[in-house]
C-alpha cells in the first residue's frame, strides 16, 4: 500500500481535486423532528436507517475551489504516489475559530485513513495558528462524515435548516483544540 502524505495545496493539484468525485452512499441519515411542548420548541435528531443507501451529492461547487483556495488561510492535499488524492479547506471565524468547510477523498482511498490524516493536519494547524475551536460542517444524510467526526471526539453543536444550496440540514461538530 502507498504511503499517504499530507501538504498544502498548490496550484498544480486544483484540475485533479475539482475533479474528483465528490459525491458519497449513505445507509443511514439523521432525521429532524420539531416539536412543540409548551412555550417552546424542541429540536431532535434520530439516526434512521435507510431502506436502501442513497448517493449524496456534495453540497458545495468543487470548481469554486480555483477561485477560493488563495483566500482560504489553509487547504491540504492528501497525497499517494504524489498524485492528490484527497482534500481539507479551512476557514478562519471569529473568536479563534476554524471551520473545515470541505473534506473529500476519492472514493478509491477511502475507510484508509485519508480523511483522518486530513482531519489531523487540520487540527495540528488549528493549534500553530491560535485557534481555541475546531468546527465541521457535514450533510444530515451524510452518515460517513458524522460517524468520522464522532470517531475524532467532535461533539454535536447545532445544526441549519435549508443550509446548502441543495436545501439540505448542516449538521455542525466542534471540538476544543488543545
């Protein structure tokens, strides 16, 4: 098996991670239940298995990425053979904040610790760079993501209702960067 490298994006990576398939099967999603008890509104989610996995598009424009990735203050590639294999962008937020607004990993590369490797060097970058918060935004329907966050001691923050173009809920993880 190839050793994998992660290192900051540069120019000549952008045609191979655009074109990546971004898209991801999930088995399972996390259903949304709004309810009213008295004067207030309670938010639940449920994991829901579903009868068949169902193909979730990526809900951000991978070809935004050329125009994006030098205002972004970090993007990783993962690497193998040198040839790109995955990708992490980071956003800077106020209140010493980051946010991974886009993980992805070939399908070919992935349950191999790419995503992993990513995630780390998201954090390792976090720390040097001062931030106290490491925040992921994730597709409701997007049970791998979730269940990679979870395995990273990210907690459950919050969500939005009708957040991506596609109308999907965002699921929002955070954890405390050390």
């Amino acid at each position: 098996m190839s050793e994998i490298q992660i290192r900051p994006t540069i120019a000549g990576d952008l045609p191979r991670l655009m074109g990546m398939n971004h898209a991801v099967k999930s088995e399972y999603v996390w259903q949304l239940e709004l309810r009213r008890e008295s004067d207030q509104i309670v938010a639940t989610f449920h994991e829901v298995r579903l009868p068949r996995p169902i193909p979730l598009t990526y809900p951000n424009n991978p070809f935004a990425l050329a125009d994006e990735w030098t205002r972004r203050p970090a993007i990783f590639t993962a690497l193998a053979d040198n040839n790109p294999i995955g990708y992490l962008s980071l956003m800077d937020r106020p209140g010493s904040v980051a946010w991974v607004s886009d993980l992805v990993v070939s399908p070919d590369w992935r349950r191999r610790g790419v995503a992993s490797g990513l995630l780390n060097a998201a954090q390792a970058w976090g720390v040097t760079g001062g931030h106290r918060r490491l925040f992921l935004e994730v597709q409701s329907k997007n049970q791998p993501a979730i269940r990679l966050a979870q395995k990273h001691g990210y907690e459950f923050c919050g969500y939005n209702d009708h957040y991506y173009l596609t109308q999907d809920v965002a699921l929002f993880f955070a954890r405390a960067l050390k």
